[in-house]
C-alpha cells in the first residue's frame, strides 16, 4: 500500500542519475512529481501544477491524486512521516472524499516542491493545514467520475454518485468501475470545487485504519535516510569542534589515510555565527564503508580553536538564569495592577522552576545521501522540511532551487531536530568535493553532542491569594535563550511565539496579570524540540497551580477548574493569526474545551478516590498547538523510589481524523515527556556536551512507563494537532502526584527525589 518515491524508478532499490534525468524529461521539466512519475502502465506526467489532460495511463486532477486503468489510486503525501502516522491519515482524507476502495490505495511521498504548499513537517500541523485542501482534492476526483460516467450514460451528472470506488447511476443501480472512467475523465475540464461529504458520510475519517507503513517497517522493508544505496556511493564521518562556534586550526591526515578503504579527507567550512542552518563545519573522511570511515576520523589528528564559548558552564549558567527571573523583565502581557494586587493579598506565593537543556535523541542519528553533479543535486535525506532544504542547498552550491531535488525518506524520528538541514549541507558538500554520491552518517554520540537542544530555562512564578483563596495575582517571568537567536544576532529575549508557547497564553481568569521575559544569552546552537517552549513553561505553570491549590487548602480539581474560569474565548494575540499560525476564528482559544478536558481526564481517572499512604494522583493541563490535554497520573513512592503506575490522558483536538493514531501520539507524547521528566539532562563543561549516548542519555525503559488511558473527546470542530500537545501536561502531572503521596515538591526537571 506504501511506496517510496524511488520505486518509481527502473533499476529496483536506488536511483541513478541517468534514470532521474529520464524520468524528470518525460515528467515535463526539472520536478518529479510523487504521482507516478514513471508508472507502471508507461504512463507519463504533467509537470507540477499543471492540469492533467488526457494524460496516457490515467489521470491527475491535481498534483495529489492519479488514477490508473487499473483502479489503482496513487495519493500523494507531501509532509514527512516520522511515526505519527501522516502518511496514513493523509491519504486516508483523500480517499474518503474521492469514495475510493482503501486497498486500492498506494501512498507516494512527494518530494520537496512549492507546488505542494507547505512541507514543513512540524507544529502539530500537518492534518490541520491540510485536511480542507485533501478533502477539495479528492471530492474533485470524485466528481470528474461522475461526470465521465454521467456523458457516457448520456445521464444527468445529479444523477450519478461515486461509491466505494465505483459510479453508480442512482435511478438505475448501473455501476462503473473507477478505472474504467479514467481516460474519460482524464479528458474534462477540472471543475474549480467539488461538493464535500458530509460527515455522516465518512468512510474512513474518524475510524481506525491501520498505518500504511507498519508492513514494510515489521519486515524491514522500509527505507530510511541511512538505507539509501545509488550506485558510487562513498561515506564519510565527520570530526566537528565539540564547541559551537569553534573551528579546526589544522590537522594531520597522514594515519587516517593510511586506514584500508579511506579514499580522501575533506575539509569543511563552518556556518559563521550565529549558525542558522549551517554546516557546524569540521574535517571529513570519505571511505568505502562506515567502518573504515570511523576508524579514519579516530585516526585524525586535529588542533581546535574553541572559539567564544569555550567558557559556558551549565552550573554558572544556571546561576545567572536564576538572576535574571529576580529581577524585572520586559512586560510580554500585563492586565491590571500585578504589583498593588501583590501588595494587598491575605498570602502570597512564588516558586522557580528549571528545566536544562534537552536533546532530540531520535531513534534515527541524522544521515543524507548527496549527490551533486554538472546537472545539479539529488539528496534523499530523512528531512521534515524538505523546501526549506531545497533552498539552503541551492543558496550554498549558488545554483537555481529547480536544479536541486530533496527525496524525502522515512524518518526514524525526529522531534523537530530534522526540521534543520544542517546535515544535508554537509553531504552536499562533500560530495561536491569528491564528485561522487556520498553518505554522511551520524553516530550517536554525534547526536547528542552535536544537537539544537531545547532551551535550557528558569521560570519564577508569584501569585497572590485574597481572604478566599482565590488568586488575585499571577506574575510569571521567563528566562531561556531564543531559538531565533541561533539564526539572527542580537537577540537576548524571546520572540512573541515562543512565549506564546505557554506563557502568554495562560488561559487562567486572573484580573492582574503580567508576564515577563529576562535575558538570556545563547552559547550552543537552540531548536524546536515536541513542544517546543509549552515543555518549560508547562511544567512551571502546572505544577505552580498545584502549589497554589495546596495553600489554599484546596482540591488540586476544583482549584485549577476555578483558576481556569467560566467558558469563554480569550484572545492574547495581535492580527488575525495566533501564536500557532492559524486564523483565531477558526480555531478560537475556548476556555470551556480545557475545562472538558480535565473534567474528561479527572472523572477517567478516579479523582478523589482513597488512596494508600505513598501513593498519589495529581493533574496537569495545558493547551498547545490549538489541542487541550489534560493528564492525571498516579504514583508510588517509596522512600527515594518512584513508580508511575498509569496516567489518564484526555484529549480534545476537534474532529478526529485516525483514532489509532490520535492514541498512539498521545501514549508516544507521555512516554517522550516521561523521558524528559526523569531523564533528560545535558550539563556542559567548558563548552562542551557531557553526554554522548544511551547510557548517559537514557529513555524510559519498558519497565519505566506506565499503564496509559487515552480518553478521546468527541468533537466536530476543526482538527488541530496531536503530535506534541501531549508532552507538555506530563512533568507537571508527575511532580504533583510525588506532592499528594508524599508532600515533597518537585521545582525541577529531571526529577530527582533524594535531598528533595
């Protein structure tokens, strides 16, 4: 049911230029189209975004959607799969309105191309920026059918209807297959809309299916950015300055080359500073195999010139994230009087919270395939933004975006690390440099040294309580360093999207309110990781409200259902367009669907019910990529021991498209912000990443995680996003559970009970 792009190809498992060149001829210019650009029946294609007419083998009413003769349906797939099932519930929109059989079904990843929209796999945003336009694209399939069917029956196009891969003429029960119509309809002019299902319609959105990919991945069939094998190949295994921003001030290659099977040592530039999506520059040895690449850069003898952050220390810096959040910040959001409100209050409170930097640690290291030639550049990489790579490769080799093609393979994970192409840039490199394909692969240990970690940060909190114990006041300053400044200058502060990550956006009904940020200057290279900033400010905000509710003497529940407020719709952003890119009216910010959520997670999970000693529940929400997610965990401690027993999860992302799949982001999501919660720490020492692997890196191992509840709302609202809301919840859900077994606070991240 899954094919890669490649498959297209003559020649079984790779792809040569020359039968790229072929194909991208026949196929009209210098875009391969994901549709069957050399189909099996001989069949030829339309340039992107053009209209296909009358086309040999079938037809394309748009650059998502080929029909063959044989009934076959290919769906193009133009975001990135990295286990959260997109390539599935994609097609799955499409088939559904276009009334296709799912058998018949073939899945093709695009490749990275304008003509597909958006590519950048990323913000929980795929099936929501995508789903209106896949339902237009096959709703038009469809109706090309019936109208094909409707000329050759010489009936009314009313009277026709697209069913479950067939045209039935409706007075009459008189079927046509869809391949059958394909040359016909082929022949039409493409019609400008399409009348959508209704959703009492649905096939397969909102049911089960199961992945497109999971037979190939079971039987290791599957192909990842590391599997990619064009005749020539060569590989090549970098040495980089462990300190961003360093260089190397010479080296020796002689024992290198003299290692069997290394061929050339090659010396690559560094990005200047700050690095963006630039190569962190390095010397590179190309070998025959991954083996004798690796024992070459051992071989290597090399002088580093550290460079400027040489001196950063995770301790030292740490210390001055604390000063900043003591001090006044820039006023990010204010409403009413936070500092008379403070003053007047019956009690006051104020907590910090530290979270260190976090790395991506992929089941997948980065690894690119590359080969540049006089006719341009062919990459087949493990990419989540495959355009954005297209055009800092062509920016770099100083040639047009049309002469560079980005294949997207399957990622083996990702997390946001692969959204920047900084290891494409030094596979394209080298292989300029050697005049071959050449593979560049990263080790684990390059991984995790040689990351965009997410943000080290500090959060201080104060609230105000009155003679009621409700709360008066909130004050939240935020201090972590921007990931804008990995890609501009001068920045100390972030930008209005990263704090609208969680910290100006509380949607608590508080009357004075004001939210700060402090400086904090960047000394590593900073990324998106799943979640992004909702990860810090989170857990900050979640595990405050519990320390509140505490001081309040109340129900951690009805608390956090009082501080969150009636229903209603809030507004803390500029424009038309909120912090998660989307327009507020179709997604407007709803108090009321948070309150669902926990009451959702709460009632699922038992609140209130008697618990033995050492054992304890607490609850976290949050909202974050336009989804609502409240958790609840259950916990046992026993003296600096700690077992987490289940957590209940509810989710609310509007209309859902894949239910397994919406369950498996969320039970994925929890084990991730579990890894985080008790084992995610990068320290540096003198600007150097301290930790290199598995063993002083880990995940949560199977014994770690616990029996998870995903508890789906029903909803018809638009969908939103599902591949990260259900991170941020779980470090606050956990802390406060330690907190009701055993009244000890949790204030930073990884958790860590003894001295606590």
């Amino acid at each position: 049911m899954s094919r890669p792009v490649w498959d297209l190809f003559p020649g079984g498992g790779g792809v040569t230029r020359r039968s790229f060149i072929r194909t991208a001829a026949a196929a009209g210019g210098g875009l391969i189209l994901g549709v069957s650009t050399a189909c099996e029946g001989g069949g030829s294609r339309t340039p992107a975004g053009g209209r296909s007419v009358g086309l040999e083998g079938g037809f394309s009413p748009n650059v998502f959607v080929h029909l063959h003769p044989t009934g076959d349906v290919e769906i193009v797939v133009a975001r990135s799969e990295m286990g959260q099932g997109v390539r599935t519930s994609l097609a799955a929109v499409v088939a559904d309105e276009m009334e296709a059989d799912w058998s018949r079904i073939r899945v093709v990843q695009a490749p990275g191309h304008p003509d597909f929209g958006d590519q950048n796999t990323g913000g929980s945003q795929s099936v929501r920026n995508h789903f209106q336009r896949l339902r237009e694209a096959g709703a038009v399939a469809r109706r090309m059918l019936e109208e094909a069917a409707a000329r050759q029956w010489e009936v009314p196009a009313a009277e026709c209807a697209g069913r479950n891969h067939e045209v039935v003429h409706l007075p009459t029960g008189r079927t046509a297959a869809y391949g059958e119509l394909a040359e016909a309809a082929g022949r039409l002019q493409v019609p400008e809309n399409a009348v959508l299902k209704g959703a009492d319609q649905f096939r397969y959105i909102g049911r089960p299916l199961g992945g497109v990919d999971n037979l190939d991945i079971t039987v290791g069939a599957a192909l990842f950015g590391a599997d990619v094998r064009p005749p020539g190949m060569v590989y090549a295994a970098i040495a980089r300055c462990p300190v961003v921003g360093g260089t190397h001030r010479s080296y020796d290659a002689q024992e290198a080359l003299r290692r069997p099977g290394v061929l050339r040592v090659v010396e690559i530039p560094p990005a200047e500073s700050p690095p963006g999506y630039g190569s962190l520059g390095g010397v590179a040895v190309v070998a025959e195999n991954t083996w004798a690449a690796l024992a070459g850069r051992d071989a290597l003898r090399i002088e580093w010139d550290l460079g400027p952050h040489a001196t950063h220390e995770s301790s030292a810096y740490r210390a001055s994230l604390e000063a900043a959040v003591r001090e006044p910040g820039r006023p990010d959001r204010s409403e009413g009087d936070v500092d008379g409100a403070l003053r007047a209050a019956d009690r006051t409170h104020s907590a910090e919270y530290y979270v260190p930097y976090l790395a991506h640690a992929s089941m997948e290291p980065p690894a690119c395939v590359a080969s540049v030639t006089r006719e341009g550049c062919e990459i087949w990489a493990p990419v989540q933004a495959p355009q954005t790579t297209r055009r800092v490769v062509a920016g770099m080799l100083d040639v047009p975006e049309d002469r560079v093609t980005v294949h997207v393979t399957l990622l083996g994970g990702a997390f946001g690390r692969k959204s920047k192409p900084d290891f494409v840039l030094e596979a394209v490199w080298i292989s300029k440099e050697v005049g071959r394909p050449v593979q560049v692969f990263w080790t684990r240990e390059d991984d995790i040294r040689h990351d965009f970690y997410h943000a080290v940060s500090m959060q201080r909190l104060e609230a105000g309580l009155d003679d009621s114990k409700r709360v008066t006041a909130w004050l939240h300053r935020s201090a972590f360093p921007s990931i804008s400044a990995t890609f501009a200058s001068g920045i100390d502060r972030p930008p209005a999207d990263e704090l609208g990550l969680g910290n100006t956006t509380v949607p608590f009904d508080v009357p004075n309110l004001r939210c700060e940020s402090c400086p904090a200057s960047w000394h590593t290279r900073i990324g998106w990781l799943r979640s992004v900033s909702n990860i810090h400010h989170g857990f900050a905000v979640g595990a405050f409200a519990d320390e509140l509710a505490a001081l309040a003497g109340r129900d951690p529940r009805e608390f956090l259902l009082d501080l969150i407020g009636p229903a209603r719709v809030i507004d803390y952003w500029a424009g038309e367009e909120n912090a998660y890119g989307v327009d507020k009216r179709a997604y407007p910010y709803d108090t009321g669907r948070l309150r669902g959520v926990v009451e959702l997670a709460t009632g699922e999970a038992g609140w209130g019910r008697s618990l033995p000693a050492g054992r304890g529940l607490g609850l976290a929400a949050h909202y974050c990529f336009v989804t609502y997610v409240a958790q609840v965990a259950e916990v046992s401690v026993t003296g600096d021991r700690l077992r987490i027993h289940r957590i209940d999860c509810a989710v609310d992302c509007g209309l859902v498209v894949n239910p397994d799949q919406v369950k498996a982001q969320m039970e994925g999501a929890i084990v991730f912000g579990l890894s985080l919660a008790l084992h995610g720490n990068i320290t540096m020492r003198a600007g150097r990443v301290e930790q290199g692997n598995f063993d002083d890196y880990p995940i949560c191992a199977l014994r770690e995680v616990p029996e998870i509840h995903v508890h789906i709302v029903n909803s018809d609202a638009p969908p939103t996003g599902v591949g990260e809301p259900g991170v941020p919840p779980v470090a606050a859900a956990v802390a406060n559970a330690i907190f009701a077994a055993t009244g000890r606070r949790i204030r930073e991240l990884p958790i860590r009970l003894a001295g606590v």
